[in-house]
C-alpha cells in the first residue's frame, strides 16, 4: 500500500469535512447560541493545521491508487469522519461519552440514522443541523467528494470510487472518473435544493426544509423533531417526502442517463421496475390494512402506509405514525422490506433490489436445471446476460449478509435483549435503516445498549454501507501478506 497517498487524500478528505462545520457555525451565530461557537472552532482549528500540514509534505507526482490501497483508504476515511464529526456533540457537553457521540455520528455518515438521543428537541439546533448534515455527506459518500478535487492532489480515483459506490458493480459515466463524481454530486445537489424549495412551500421554515431534505436525499432518518416528519401533520409534508425518499432510492445513473435524453432505458431498466413494483404493491397492501383499522378514510391510508413503505424500503427511517401500533400483517410486510434496500447506485442501504432480483432468478434457474439437465439458461438484466463474476459476487455477498445479521442479533442478545428487538436491530444497523421493532421502534432509541454493543453496531453500520466486502477484506490474510 501507497502510505504516502493514503495520508494525501485522508488530509484532503478530513479538510473537508472541518470544512463543513463552518455551516452549522452560521446556524449557531443566527441562532445566538454563542456557547457552541467553540464547539466547531476547535475542531476546525485543531484539524485543519495537521491536514493542511501533511496535503504539503505529500505533494508529488501524479500518481494511481491501487485497489487494496482503496479498500483501505475507504474504511479509514469514514472511521476519520466519525471520529472528527462526533467532536462537536463532546466538546459541547451535549453528548458528553465518546461512544455516544462516535454512534451518533457514524449512524449520520452512514445514512442509518439510529440515534442515542432521548430528547431530540432538548439539543441546540447548530448541532442538530450538523447531525443532519452528516447524513447528506454521507449519502452521496464522502469519498466520492474527495474524487472529484483528485486532480489537484495528483491522484487516480477510479480505485476509490469503485471500493466506495454503493452496489454490485460502478459505472462510469464519463471517461474521467473525477467527471463522473461531480455530475452525481450535481444531481445530489440539484435534488437538494428543489426538495427544499418544495417544503418551503408547505410552509416549514428554512431549517427544518433543508434538515429534512439532508436525511430524506441521503435516505437518512435524522429529523430535529422528535415526532420525525410526523410532527408537522401535513399531508403535503407526507407527499414530497415520500416522492424524494423514492427518488433517492433509485440509481442516480439512471438520472444522469434520463438527462441526456435516453429515457428509454428507464423503461428497460429491470430493477427500476422490481423496486417500483415493490413500493406499489407493499404499499396498497398495507393501506387495505390498515383501512377501517387504523384509519377511517382510503385516502389517509395510503398515505401512511406510502410513506413508511418508502422510508422502510429505501432504508431512510423517517416516520409519521408509531407502526408498531399497526395489525400485524402491515409490520410483517415492513419487516420484509427491511431485507430489501434501495437500487444499487442509489443511497439507500439494504442488499439492494438489483441482488434481490439476481437471487430470485438465480433460484428459478436452478429448478429448471433440475428439470432440464442439459438446458442453457442465462441469467439477463436489463435484457443482458449477467456475467458469472457478477453473479458469484452477489451470492457471496448475501451469504456475508445473512452470517452478519446473525452474528449481530447473538452479540446484541449477549446483553440481555429480547429476540425481537436483537433481530430487527441487527437488520437496521447492518442495513442501514435506524428504526426497527421491539426496543427499538419508531419511536424509541438506541441509548439503552451497553457500551460494548454500539461499538460493534457503529461497525456493522459501516460495514453495511461499504458494502461488506469493503471492510471484511481487511481482516483476510491475504489483505496483509503483500
């Protein structure tokens, strides 16, 4: 591994994000809470002088990361991010143990948006909005920021990208892949600002629009409300987030492709299809429901029932009622979306509709096999065959995922944990999705576990945002021998 590069781009990705604690130092000045203004000084200052330092005792040639440097600068780079975010929440008193504060942070970075806060509210809102903004950077993903300034450090990026893009494969969207990280953070961006506009509309304030905007686009959860969206009782609120819930939930590829005029391929895309037809149907199957039973009007129905089927299923964790109040089949059918995820390439976690679809033709395969012993079937997304890499990689990857969750659910039993609430927190941290069932409802938290336990759940939510393979790979041997 390239020591020397690895420092480079760690520095460059560090300055970054001091850099963007300058944003809730103007919401603590405009809110008069001059008692936080240290709280982001400090670690502004104390950073930004070593990283700037180390950008120039790195300076060099242009150089080419390789994949096991990428694999490695990945995981470091957002334990860094964790650790240097959660600062804030310490210096200020606010959330005063390290462990809290590094499981706040690494659950906004990673877009779960599991929280140890107990009363939400109570917080400053310079510091809720920088928990907030935590999650829009981590959406689109710190690393794929720092890919697009590569250039100016002489650094190939493709290696970083390709360890760090969410989903079974990476395209390129342009030749450069520094091109490609900055068209996706300009639909990231473009998103942004038209969800905010929207909410403004529906009459909330500037800060609650862009706070919410930052958790939905990053398929997040982090609300400064501690009723989440249900606070606002607002039937547009309901419907613009739910739009762009699903909308972050889908390859922003596709978005970048749609743009320049291939529309077509939307309608070719296969898991497009696969992850719409899953919201729609979910969702009109739990609003019948929930039809007469927890709402008197069709129309309320589906309402709710849209908007926690597309919080679920993009594993965003925003909510509007307590589902653990719903009949039993409407958690059993939010259950299963918590198995799913958003689209590869999107910033929703989860296994992803793409392996999803992969698995269940894979399975079909096999019985026709049984059938017809000397048959070729291929296996085909989007009208193509699938290459075996593709298909072996997927099957590996929901072996790791399943042998997590259980690994998960015995070390959060070890605890004393009912099955429960061991099960469903196993399935919101390593996908991502914050909110669960059990002890950890939509309207519980995470405060209760032991020190030990959010230690091994910030990993496992790290883990389930890189994609397992990302971090896993560095406790192989192999990793290590050359």
């Amino acid at each position: 591994m390239n020591a020397t590069l690895i420092a480079r781009v760690l520095a460059a990705l560090l300055l970054i994000i001091v850099a963007f604690m300058f944003a809730p130092l103007v919401v603590a000045v405009a809110s008069g809470e001059s008692a936080l203004y240290a709280a982001f000084l400090v670690p502004i200052g104390s950073v930004s002088l070593p990283a700037g330092l180390l950008l120039l005792l790195t300076r060099g040639r242009r150089e080419s990361m390789s994949m096991k440097s990428g694999f490695f600068l990945v995981t470091a780079s957002w334990l860094s991010a964790a650790a240097v975010g959660s600062l804030p929440f310490v210096i200020s008193g606010e959330i005063p143990r390290f462990v809290d504060a590094f499981f706040e942070t690494m659950s906004g970075f990673t877009t779960t948006g599991a929280t140890i806060l107990t009363d939400i509210e109570a917080l400053p809102r310079s510091l809720l909005f920088w928990r907030s903004l935590t999650h829009w950077l981590g959406g689109m993903g710190i690393i794929v920021l720092t890919v697009a300034i590569l250039p100016l450090l002489g650094v190939g990026g493709y290696q970083i990208m390709k360890a760090e893009a969410p989903g079974p494969s990476m395209d390129r969207l342009t030749p450069k892949i520094t091109e490609t990280a900055k068209i996706l953070w300009l639909i990231y961006i473009g998103l942004t600002v038209l969800q905010t506009v929207l909410l403004m509309l529906g009459r909330m304030s500037l800060y609650d629009a862009l706070t919410h905007t930052f958790g939905t686009l990053a398929t997040g959860g982090f609300s400064p409300r501690a009723a989440s969206v249900g606070h606002y009782q607002s039937a547009y609120v309901d419907v613009v987030i739910t739009v762009f819930m699903l909308a972050a939930g889908v390859n922003f590829i596709l978005y970048y492709r749609a743009l320049i005029g291939h529309v077509g391929s939307l309608a070719r895309n296969t898991e497009l299809k696969a992850y719409l037809g899953i919201f729609a149907v979910t969702t009109i199957a739990i609003a019948v429901t929930l039809y007469g039973r927890a709402y008197d009007s069709i129309g309320e129905s589906l309402r709710f029932a849209g908007f926690q089927s597309a919080s679920i299923l993009t594993t965003t964790g925003y909510a509007t009622a307590d589902f653990a109040l719903w009949p039993d089949f409407a958690q059993g059918l939010l259950f299963a979306l918590m198995f799913i995820g958003g689209s590869a390439g999107s910033t929703g976690g989860g296994i992803k509709v793409v392996r999803i679809v992969t698995i269940i033709r894979l399975g079909f395969n096999e019985m026709r096999y049984l059938l017809h012993s000397r048959g070729i079937f291929t296996l085909r997304m989007n009208g193509q065959p699938l290459r075996k890499s593709i298909v072996y990689s997927i099957a590996g990857f929901a072996f790791l995922y399943v042998f997590l969750l259980i690994a998960t659910t015995i070390v959060v039993a070890s605890g004393g944990h009912d099955l429960l609430t061991s099960v469903t927190t196993a399935l919101a941290t390593l996908g991502n999705i914050g909110p669960g069932f059990g002890r950890i409802g939509p309207v519980e938290n995470y405060a209760f576990f032991q020190d030990y336990i959010k230690w091994f759940l910030s990993a496992i939510m790290l883990t389930g945002r890189l994609e397992i393979y990302t971090v896993l790979v560095l406790f192989t041997r192999g990793f290590w021998k050359s």
